[in-house]
C-alpha cells in the first residue's frame, strides 16, 4: 500500500517542478522584456531599409579593386591575416595554459584549479572589449585587432584543449610508464597522438570565429574590413556597403566550408 502512494505522488511531484520551472521562465522573459525600452519603429527606417538592400542589389563593383590604393580586397585580406595572426597567437599560449589546467596531469588539484581560473578570467572579456584595451596600449590598426584575437581565444581554446587532455585514454600513459619512460616521451608518445585531432578541431572552430570578429573589430579602429565600412555606413554609401558586406559574407562562408572539411578529415 505505502509503494502504490509512492507512485502516486511522484507524477504530482514531476508536475509541480514543471510548473515551477515553467513560472521561472515565465516571470525570467517579462523581467528581460519589461527592462526593454521600447519607442517604436522610426519613419526613416523604411527608407533606409530600401537604400540597403538597393546597396545589396547595386554593389559599388569598382571598389572590390582599386591599384592606386584602398580597395575590398586589401580589406579583406587585412582582415584574414589578423584572424591567421591571432589564432597562431592563441595556440602557442593556449597549450601550455591547457597543461597545466588539465586535472589529470596534476598531482595537486590547487595547481590545476590555478590553470582553470586563469582561463575563466581570460574568457570573461569579449573580444570587443579587449580590442578596446589593445587600442589604448598600442594605437589602433590591425596590430591592436590581432593582439585582441590572439589574448581573448586563450580562455576558450584553452578549455576545450584542458577538456580533450582530460577525455584521453591513460592505457598508453601507464604502458610507456612501466616500461621506464620519462615524462617527455610520455608526452610525445602517450598524450599528444590522442589529443592532437581534438587540438586542430577547436582551432580550425576558434578560425571560424576569429574571422567573424575580425571583420567587427575595424569599427572600432582595430584594423580589417570594419573601418571601411563604417565609413561608408557613416557616409550613407549603400552601394559601397553592400559590395564590403556580399565580400564578409563570400569569405566567411568559404573559410567555413573549408574549415568543416577539414574538420571532418581530422576528426
């Protein structure tokens, strides 16, 4: 008799933490939307919607290549070589860092807990933000740009590439030990085969996104494509505007499709 109450109650257990959570989420979205200050649709939003898409439909062709000077494609290239800069930049500190906040290559778990700290405060600052701060110390230009990309993907690649160290399987670690091996060729023989695949995968996934901020970080000085094209935005150019944004949106996708790809081959 008391199994069949058990039973019972517990549906009405199940639904009440529904409920609750249901009113939680509820009362989560009215506090967000309640705190959005809402004035309306402008009357010049129609019209400059209109002048987008007509920048869209009517590309400025002749800025895509200019030989006497500033064009789309030294743009867009600028912008590669930030995104390429920043991720090199990125890995050589991420590894180590990643050593040393991988639980299972520490005896003490204060050493990998310090590893794991300094790559949570290192994620905490959005790549605009540190963009920001490398603009005051070194000027702005495309050097502030890589600087910002190559600290702010510290944090991220070096958790994923902690993550992957800690997945890996420590049967050829222990196999090398009984055999009289030392710590460096544990390392090259044991750890590194097992976590290199997953290392290229989050670094070919960080390029992705690398490429993605460096096409917004020029909006605020820090080199790339963005500097022109607030420019034209500021200068109401649509026709440029709509040439600078189909360039992104073509390289993007290609570095994407790419990246996928080979991705797929090393996973």
């Amino acid at each position: 008799m008391s199994d069949l109450r058990s039973t019972l109650h517990k549906p009405k257990k199940r639904r009440l933490k529904t409920a609750f959570v249901i009113l939680l989420l509820l009362a989560i979205y009215v506090w967000a939307f309640g705190g959005i200050n809402y004035s309306g649709i402008r009357e010049s939003a129609g019209p400059v919607t209109r002048a987008i898409l007509g920048g869209f439909i009517n590309p400025d062709w002749d800025y895509v290549y200019s030989p006497e000077g500033e064009d789309l494609l030294r743009a867009l290239l600028e912008t590669l070589a930030i995104a390429v800069v920043g991720i090199f930049v990125s890995v050589l500190i991420a590894v180590p860092v990643s050593f040393w906040a991988a639980r299972n290559l520490s005896r003490l778990r204060a050493i990998s807990s310090s590893g794991k700290f300094v790559l949570s405060f290192l994620r905490t600052f959005p790549d605009i933000v540190m963009a920001l701060l490398f603009i005051k110390v070194v000027g702005p230009g495309a050097y502030a740009g890589m600087l910002a990309l190559g600290i702010g993907a510290v944090g991220m690649l070096g958790k994923l590439y902690a993550e992957e160290i800690e997945a890996m399987d420590r049967g050829p670690e222990e196999a090398l030990i009984a055999t009289g091996a030392n710590k460096l060729q544990i390392l090259w023989f044991a750890v590194v085969p097992q976590v290199l695949p997953g290392f290229i995968s989050a670094t070919l996934y960080r390029f992705e996104i690398n490429m993605r901020s460096a096409a917004t970080l020029g909006v605020i000085g820090a080199g790339g494509i963005g500097t022109p094209l607030i420019f034209a935005i500021t200068g109401r150019s649509w026709d440029r505007v709509g040439i600078i944004l189909i360039g992104i949106v073509v390289v993007v996708l290609l570095i994407d499709l790419i990246s996928s790809n080979l991705r797929k081959r090393v996973v």
